[in-house]
C-alpha cells in the first residue's frame, strides 16, 4: 500500500517473477482517468482512436498535469 500526496514523485515496481497487479485510487477522479484512457487508446489496436507506434507518452501525460521524471 502506498498513499502519494499531490506532486510528490514516486514509482512501482514489481520485485517479484510473478505477475503484479496494481489498484490505483485517485481523488479528485477525472483527470487520471482520462490519462489512463488515453494512453490506453494509443495502446489498443482494436480502439477507434489510435496514435499508433511511436506516440509520445510524455505528451500525453502532459496534458494531465503528469510528468515522467525517468
């Protein structure tokens, strides 16, 4: 379990051979989500949109408030 405050850098990272899951809770919802369902869209061959190989992640998270520090 972990609990982040806004702006505080952090990572996860699976430590174990076994597959990992992670339950992400994020308050006030909305603009994660929307982050998530646009990185996912770029992801997914089978959605309607799609950014196709090559797409910059950072950019999308961008656009959320989101930086990747790594």
């Amino acid at each position: 379990m972990m609990f982040a405050p806004a702006g505080t850098p952090h990572s996860i990272k699976n430590v174990s051979a076994a597959t990992g899951r992670e339950l992400v809770i994020s308050s006030p919802g909305r603009i994660f989500d929307a982050f998530i369902a646009e990185a996912a869209a770029a992801l997914d061959p089978g959605r309607s949109v799609r950014l196709g190989p090559g797409t910059d992640f950072r950019a999308i998270a961008r656009k959320y408030g989101i930086e990747f520090l790594a």
